[in-house]
C-alpha cells in the first residue's frame, strides 16, 4: 500500500496585512469526522480553490472537499503583493533573443487565469477584491531605464501595448517623485490577495458543492482499494482522486524531493491613512508598481494604504521567523521613506513574511504524479496567475478534458535536482545577497 506521510505541515506567522484589514472571519470549520468524496483537494491558495470550482464545472454531481492547514487566505495566497500579471517580465534579463516562443506561451496561459479570474468576480460578486488597471513599472536610476528599454523592445516584437511614462506622469500617479521614469502595461489585475481568496471559498461554500475544512492538515496520505484516505489530525477524506495543490510542501509529502526551492519574500503595510495624509500624498487611490529591478521595491496603494514588498530569503525548512520579518521591516520602512518623505513617521501596522517555490530550471511541477494523484505545484514566483492557471489544469487532466494549457505544462522538463547541501544553501544565499547588494541604497 502506498503511503505518504508529511514531514512537517504549513505554520506561518501572523497573519499578512491584507488578512488583517478584512472583516474577521466566522469560526472554521474542521474535520473531525470521516468524510468520503470524489474528490480531495489539498490547499485552499490561488491553485486548489481553482481547481475546486473547476471539478464543480466538469463534473457538476461529484463531490469535492478542499483541507486547508490554516484559516483560507492565512497561508502563501493571502502574503502576495496581489500582480495577476499576464506579461511575463524578467527585468534581469539581458537578452530576450530566445524568449518569444516561450513567452508567447507564457502570455497565453496567464490570460485564461486572468479571464477566469474576472468570469469567478463576476459570479460570486468579489469587484471590490479585483481591478483589471494594468501595472506600472519603476525606474529608479539610468539603468533600470536601460532595463525597462530592452522590456519594451521584447514587447514590440509580440506585438503587445504598453505606455512610456516621464518622471512627471509617474509622480501623477503615485505621488511621489522618487521615480525617474517608468511604463504601464494594460492587462494585468491586481487583488486584494486575502479578500479574493476568501470570496472565492465562500462562493464554493454557498454553492453547497463544496466542503471546505479548514486548520486541518493533511499528516498522511494512504492508497486504500483503488481509493485515498487522506489523514488529517482529527479526521479522515475517503476520496478517489486527489489534487495536490500545496506548493512547496509538496516535498514534505515526498514529492519532487530535492527538486523544489523554498523561498521567502517579505512585505510591510502601513496604517490606515487619514484624509489629510492622502491629499498631502496625492496621486491615484489604487495602483501596483513593480521594480524595473528585480530586486529593488514592489509598491502598491491600497486606497488608504500603502504596501511595500522587497527582500529574499532561502529556507530549506519552509519557515521564517520573526527575527527575519522584523530585519526586514526595517528595509520597508527605508524604502517607504525614501518615496514618501511627504509621510514621514506614518507606521507600518503589519509585517509578515510568505513562501515562494521555485525550481532550479524555472518549471513547473505538474501532472499525474501517482495513479489519480494530481499536481499544481512549484509556480516560479507570480503565483496568482500561475497558481490560478494551474489549478485549472490539474483539474481538467483528472477528469480527462481537452485543455490546451495541460499540453502547455506537460511540456515542461521536470524539475532540475537541487544542488547537495551545504552547497545548495551557500549558492542561494550567496546570489541573494550580491542581487540586493547591487540594488545599493535606491531600492
């Protein structure tokens, strides 16, 4: 009998900024009992929730439980800057020569999660979580002018829009003149990360399709007579089929061992500002601003606040600590000061840290990993869109449907081994700290 015991399960820290500014949520709901299903969908992020609601499409009569470790929107989906970015964008690159094929494919697959994205705020009411304003780009210096050049030159050859902007016109928009020039790009979204993700689970719930639990960790995962027992501590899913929508904790099932990298990256929010702060600040209510450095400061307004998000980390464990938020707290009130001195002491009310899986090779980890097991893992960073998209495709190759996007990441090589540790770690730490180095004090 084959049998998958997790190591360790998810435990972040407090919660992000985006859950907290949320009404609180009702008690949850935990398993505590045997259930069975068709379907087990482990994760509640961008990926299993995806995937969940896309079972209740293709297969309307089935039924689906979704475990989550923690409260919906606690975990990785709710400690994003909120980019559902359709243009793929490596900024560090300095030749995007062999790029086009792979991004064209890149753009494709970001789209249909954008456009289901937008179908499922229509349909379970979710406007004020998801605005479809496009991103802006950020040039501090001369050369990340240089960056942002060669990014738009690639667009022009796929043929895709986007808008030069002056010093003056990125001030206009987010009212600081730290900016030296910039670009807008039309077809991203961006969300309040926390509130989509709960609305979309509430959706589900009210739907009556789905059972959703949540603090309940899946410990073991046992294959019982042509069906799953899917463990958590206080109780058990019989289930035919399972969709693996963890992430990087799909290694401490056993799954791609040594083939996934865990990441952190790390982000602040400021307190509410008052009306007299947000005139004194000007600029829109709402706006997303990526550096033209990969390294450099990912900005957004959220109305009346404002997030900032810099700094990595590698964490083989798939833990940080308040010892590395509040380090790098510090780093985000630097930056904020440095675009806004017009709101100089303004706090930053929340803190936290959030996981990102990677691969070596910058691919995917998907497909049928065991009989009717299914993965939607490992996004490679810009998990909205890549975590949406993948979900939806795990979903579509369990019950045998015709998605061009499952033949998209069936093409994909697998994930490359990690390098063997202490080497893995020493590399890791060793490109993190030179890339934020050579951002220097402008970041």
């Amino acid at each position: 009998m084959t049998t998958y015991t997790a190591t360790k399960t998810p435990a972040d820290l407090t919660a992000s900024g985006w859950y907290q500014i949320l009404p609180p949520p009702p008690p949850p709901m935990r398993l505590a009992q045997s259930v069975t299903a068709d379907w087990a969908v482990i994760g509640a992020g961008f990926a299993g929730l995806t995937a969940a609601k896309r079972l209740t499409e293709r297969r309307p009569q089935d039924k689906v439980v979704v475990l989550d470790a923690q409260r919906i929107a606690w975990g990785a989906a709710g400690r994003n800057s909120g980019f559902m970015v359709d243009l793929p964008h490596d900024l560090a690159s300095d030749s995007y020569a062999s790029a086009r094929e792979a991004d064209i494919k890149q753009i494709r697959m970001n789209r249909v999660a954008i456009d289901y994205a937008a179908r499922t705020v229509e349909q379970f009411g979710l406007h004020e979580h998801f605005s479809q304003c496009g991103k802006y780009h950020g040039a501090v210096d001369a050369r990340d002018l240089q960056r942002l050049s060669g990014f738009c030159r690639h667009l022009d050859t796929l043929n895709e829009p986007w808008s030069g902007l002056d010093r003056r016109q990125m001030t206009e928009i987010t009212g600081t003149d730290f900016y030296v020039g910039g670009m807008h790009a039309p077809g991203a979204a961006i969300i309040q990360p926390s509130g989509y993700i709960r609305g979309l689970a509430d959706g589900l719930r009210h739907q009556r399709r789905v059972a959703i639990y949540e603090n309940s960790p899946v410990v073991k995962i046992a294959s019982n007579g042509g069906a799953y027992d899917v463990h958590t501590p206080a109780g058990k899913v019989c289930a035919a089929a399972i969709i693996l929508a963890v992430n990087g904790h799909a290694e401490a099932f056993g799954f791609y061992r040594k083939r996934l990298l865990h990441v952190f990256t790390y982000a602040s929010m400021t307190r509410a500002l008052d009306d007299a702060e947000q005139r004194k600040l000007g600029g829109l209510p709402e706006w997303g601003l990526i550096p033209a450095n990969p390294f450099g400061s990912t900005v957004r307004r959220y109305r009346d606040r404002i997030v900032v998000r810099n700094s990595f980390t590698y964490n083989p464990t798939m833990r940080t600590g308040e010892r590395q938020v509040r380090r790098f707290g510090r780093r985000h009130e630097a930056a904020f000061e440095q675009r806004f001195p017009m709101l100089k002491g303004i706090p930053m009310q929340y803190r936290w840290g959030g996981a990102v899986c990677l691969s070596l090779n910058s691919v995917p980890a998907f497909g049928e990993v065991d009989e009717r097991i299914y993965s939607a893992v490992c996004q490679n960073g810009l998990g909205v869109a890549k975590g949406s998209y993948a979900g939806l495709a795990a979903a579509d190759l369990a019950v045998g449907e015709n998605n061009p996007i499952v033949a998209d990441l069936a093409a994909f090589d697998p994930p490359q081994k990690r390098y063997p540790e202490p080497f893995m770690s020493a590399a890791a730490n060793a490109v993190i700290w030179w890339r934020q180095r050579k951002v220097g004090g402008r970041f």
